[in-house]
C-alpha cells in the first residue's frame, strides 16, 4: 500500500529517452548518478563532488533525477536511499548508461564543475 | 582564413558531456540529429520528424547542436550543410552516440514528439 512517505516513480516503459538525457545533462545531477554506480546511498551521501549544494537544491537534482527513472528513492529509516535504476535503464537505452559513465571525462572535476562556461571557450 | 559565413565551433578537446547530453536532450534536436545519420544535409532538410518548426526555432536547436560540437555547419551555396562530428564525439565520448541513436525508442514518435507530457505519464 502506497504511504505519504512513498514517492512516485515511473514504470520503465514509460522512461522517456530526451527526459533521462535532460536529466543527465547537468554536471551537480552527473555527480550524484555517479555516486550511485557502486550501491545505493542515503541523500545526505550523495552532495556531488565540487561542493555542497543547499539542501534545496539538491533536493531538486534528486526530484529531475526520479522523475526521470534515472533513480530510484526509498524510505530508509529518517533518511531517504537513492538507488540508480541500472537494469531499467540498460533494458530500455542499451549501452547510454555505461556510455556516460565511463567516458574518459567522467572522472574530472570538468564533469562537476557548474556548467556555466560559455560555448566554445576552453575547458580547465 | 575565417569569413563571416565561418561560424564558431567547438575543438574537439573542448566537448564537454553534460552540454552534449543537454543537447540531444530535446526530441527535436535529437529529431535533426537522427536525419544526419546518414549524412550531411542542407539546412531546409533538417526539419525534425513531425512537422515544420519555424525557421527561427530551428536556427536556434542547430545552434545549440553547433555549440555543444554535436553538428559542423559549413557554406555550401547560399545554404549551410550541417554533418554530425561524429567522430570527434565517438573519440570524446565512447559509445554514446552509437547508444542515443540506436535505442529502441529512436524510431518512434515519441522521441520526435515535443516534451509537453507531465512527469510519469504513460507514453504514447
């Protein structure tokens, strides 16, 4: 039985693959999908490397991310666990995951820094 | 020498994930992108699966692909031809292309359809 506490989350069928890539597309949102690659984490483990976000903001990076069915979020005592939706997003967009993840940019501060250089200017 | 029909592009070193992910993450874009599969095309043939954007909504998706470094526009006549740098985004970002492209979903109208639908509705 669903509870206040459970969060709607969509089915695989319905993960749509430009919303998953918006999702993605942001360097805070790359970090915490990262964080996740190796087991699930409670959300006060999952600030992204560079910084820590207000809890607002992270807090909204974890919404576009479960909305999207790039992760999951579940009750976990007071705490809420986020879990990366690996064999739904494999089953639907073979290889996307994998291609984002393990790009060689993947590891640097590039791909946490706030995407707010202008186009074309070169990146640190 | 560069002329004023020569617009800026990204170098190759230079691509950075997450504005390449943002880029494709519009059904439009990806739209265009998927007809530049099979080769380069003249702008006015780039009109997303689905119907005619106007000009000015389909000047700025090329942009944002151009500035992302997803398409090269070059003169050709007194129109642009714009190709896929494929290869420079296989060399920076292994697999991805190959996974945005030949997800089940590429083919369907959903992909092309415009991103109106609310969170976790069922997809058409």
């Amino acid at each position: 039985m669903a509870t206040a506490r459970d969060l709607p989350h969509p089915e695989p069928e319905d993960l749509r693959l430009t919303q998953v890539l918006f999702a993605l597309s942001d360097p805070a949102r790359l970090s915490i999908v990262q964080g996740l690659v190796h087991g699930p984490q409670e959300v006060a483990a999952c600030q992204p490397a560079g910084g820590d976000l207000p809890k607002s903001t992270l807090s909204h990076h974890i919404k576009t991310l479960r909305e999207a069915g790039v992760i999951r979020s579940t009750p976990h005592g007071r705490q809420r666990l986020l879990e990366l939706r690996r064999g739904d997003l494999d089953a639907r967009f073979p290889g996307l995951l994998t291609a984002v993840l393990t790009t060689p940019d993947a590891a640097t501060p590039d791909a946490a820094a706030p995407d707010a250089a202008a186009p074309g200017d070169v990146a640190p």
